[in-house]
C-alpha cells in the first residue's frame, strides 16, 4: 500500500468512526428492534439497506485496523456518505421516535446521541 493510500484508509477508518456514533453492542441491540426492522427500502429477503448494512458495520467495529479490506474501507466510505447526506435532511421539531433518526440508527448514527 502507498502512503497516499494508507493515508486515504485513514482518513475514511477516521471519518466512519465520527459518523458512527453507536457501539457495536448498542447497534447489535437496536438491530433487534421492531422499529430497526420497520424503516428503509426492503430488498427481495425483506431486510431494508441499511438494515444490512448495520450488521456489516458492527463486524467493522470489531475488525482489528490492519485486517481491514479495500471492500470494508469502501462500505466504510458509503457509512460516512449516507450519514451525512441524511442528517442534513433533519426534520423539524423532536425526532426521538421517528422514522427518519430510526433509519440513521440502523447506519451506525444515532442523533440524539
């Protein structure tokens, strides 16, 4: 790996872990809820996107630096994408129960953290 490529590893293992706010454990948890599982768009097995793709994040957040793949950093990139991209569309007034900070949690995000 070149330098230019280890630093743009870390710059993405950085940005993922300041998009995700959730530990692997809280997300592991949450990925349990019926409200996890109400939110999203649904492929053919009935499990949304980013429903999916929590899961994948909480073995990210076990999976040690150095055994990172080039697929995992490029999911880590679309976390960052996806959590950024959704909580510049905030919805007014309180979004504790909503659909909208129901659908970040399942990426990792919780924004009332």
């Amino acid at each position: 790996m070149s330098d230019s490529e280890k630093n743009d590893a870390d710059d993405i293992r950085r940005e993922f872990h300041e998009a995700v706010n959730m530990t692997a454990s809280e997300l592991s948890d949450w990925l349990e809820t019926d409200d996890s599982k109400s939110v999203g768009q649904k492929d053919d097995g009935g499990e949304s996107t980013g429903h999916k793709s929590g899961r994948r994040i909480v073995d990210l957040l076990h999976t040690k630096k150095d055994d990172l793949s080039d697929d995992d950093l490029s999911h880590m990139r679309k976390v960052v994408g996806y959590v950024s991209r959704h909580t510049a569309q905030r919805p007014s007034g309180d979004v504790s129960d909503t659909p909208w900070r129901y659908s970040l949690m399942n990426w990792g995000h919780d924004p009332v953290k």
